[in-house]
C-alpha cells in the first residue's frame, strides 16, 4: 500500500461524523489499484460526494499528489460536522480541496457542469426504513431506505451531469443496493461500468463499481431511446441492453 496513505490519521472526529470503516478502505484500496491509470488520466477536477471525515478525499489527494496543482479537489457532506472533521483532515496532510457543506452537489451544477474527472461516493447504501433518511445524527451516514437506494438514486443522475467527457465515477455499493440494476440504469444514459473490487466483511458484501461514458453504449442507449418513442410508448427496446456485455 501507498506509505503516505496506510499512515492517514484521524486528526478530528465527532460523534454524528461516520470514521472510515471497511467500506471507505475498499474505496480507497480500489483507488490505489487503479493508481497507475489515475495518473495516465491526468484529472483536472476530483471530486468527493459525502466526504464524512475525510480519509477517502485526502487519500485521492495523496495518491494523486505528483500531478501537483493542475488537479482540483472538492469534497461535498451534507452534514456540517463532516465538513469541519474534512477540512482537518486535509490540513493535517498538507492537501487541500474545497469542502462544501451542501445535499449531494447542489448549488454547484452550473459550475461543475461536464467537469469532473474523477468522482469518488461512498454513500449511505444500508437498507433501512425511509423515514431514517437524511435524519439527523450519524444515522444519515449509512441510512439507504428501501434496498439503500435513496440516496444513491438520487447521486447518480448528478453524477451525469457533472462528469466530464472523459469522467469516471468510483461508487461503494452492497449487493442489497442491486448494482446489477444500477449499471443497467447508467448503461441508458451512455456508461460502461466494471467491478473493480469485490469485499466481504463480517456484515456485508461490498462492490466497488466505476462507471464511465462509452460512445458505443452512448449510441445503442440513443438507439434505444429512439425505438421506445417510435413504438408508440410500447417499450419493446431491451434487447439492445444485454445485461452480460455489462461486466468487461
Ligand atoms: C458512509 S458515509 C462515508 C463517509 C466517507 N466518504 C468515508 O468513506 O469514510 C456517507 C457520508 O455521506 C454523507 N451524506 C449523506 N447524505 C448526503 C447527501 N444527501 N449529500 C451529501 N452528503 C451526504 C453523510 O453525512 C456521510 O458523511
């Protein structure tokens, strides 16, 4: 493993703010076994969506710190504490981003419209009942609603609005979170996407999944978007999304 990374300290913590666990380490592992062509990619904006206390953002930052200052780090938390515990942590590692205390990237869409490179989520994927969602308290952290997917439904539209051309999105899921499912949603609007690590732990199975935009699936999904207008709103169009070519 990277040095600088395995040695990341937990400068700041605060009880409503979620201490990296075995999921944000699976991130960050898949992070470090794609090291090589993170820097090949050359990003010019990295992005972090629900950066809790930091650990993944500095890390990203870390791995990526030869590319210098040509690359831009902002992490988002919709809980302010996480905010303040992020901004510690980078500081403690000479990084820096900009930590935004907002829900998912709002207020920023204009502005990182089609820019991001690289975008790294780790969001509250638990299943649980709704109404724990987007409560107050460290329960927000890890509570997804029915199969964990309320929030993660709503990262991923975002996500295609501010990734670049040339964007890759690193997201945690559970198996609960049906990412079979989630791949078939982003392969509609243009993404491949590969499990770039795999984790079981004693409590969950973990995926990590990137995605990115492929001008063949961008075409067959164009394709596949014309068919179901012109069958007068009869979805006949499925065929051309094989669910097997998803996993390269
Ligand atoms: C599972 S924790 C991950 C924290 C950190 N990224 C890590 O890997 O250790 C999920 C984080 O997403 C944040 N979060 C939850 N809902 C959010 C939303 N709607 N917008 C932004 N952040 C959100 C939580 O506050 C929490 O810090």
């Amino acid at each position: 493993m990277h040095s600088e990374i395995a040695q990341i300290r937990l400068v700041g913590s605060h009880p409503e703010v979620y201490d990296p666990c075995d999921d944000s380490f699976a991130l960050v592992d898949a992070l470090l076994a794609d090291r090589a062509t993170l820097f090949e990619h050359q990003p010019s904006i990295c992005m972090e969506i629900g950066c809790g206390s930091g650990y993944v953002i500095t890390s990203l930052a870390l791995l990526l710190k030869e590319l210098g200052s040509s690359t831009h780090y902002i992490a988002t938390d919709i809980n302010p504490h996480a905010v303040q515990v992020t901004s510690e942590t980078l500081e403690a590692h000479n990084c820096h981003a900009e930590v935004i205390n907002t829900n998912i990237a709002s207020g920023l869409e204009k502005r990182l419209f089609r820019c991001v490179d690289v975008m790294v989520v780790n969001p509250p994927y638990v299943p649980t009942p709704e109404d724990e969602v987007g409560c107050y308290g460290i329960a927000s952290a890890w509570a997804g609603g029915e199969n964990g997917r309320r929030v993660i439904d709503k990262i991923l539209p975002v996500a295609d609005v501010l990734l670049s051309d040339k964007g890759w999105l690193y997201l945690v899921t559970l198996t609960d979170n049906k990412p079979l499912e989630l791949c078939l949603e982003m392969r509609k609007k243009g993404y491949a996407s590969r499990i770039v690590l795999q984790r079981s732990t004693d409590e969950e199975r973990l995926h990590i999944i990137k995605f990115w935009r492929d001008l063949n699936i961008l075409s067959e999904a164009n394709e596949f978007e014309t068919l179901n207008k012109t069958r007068d709103g009869v979805r006949t169009g499925f065929s051309f999304l094989s669910p097997f070519s998803i996993w390269k």
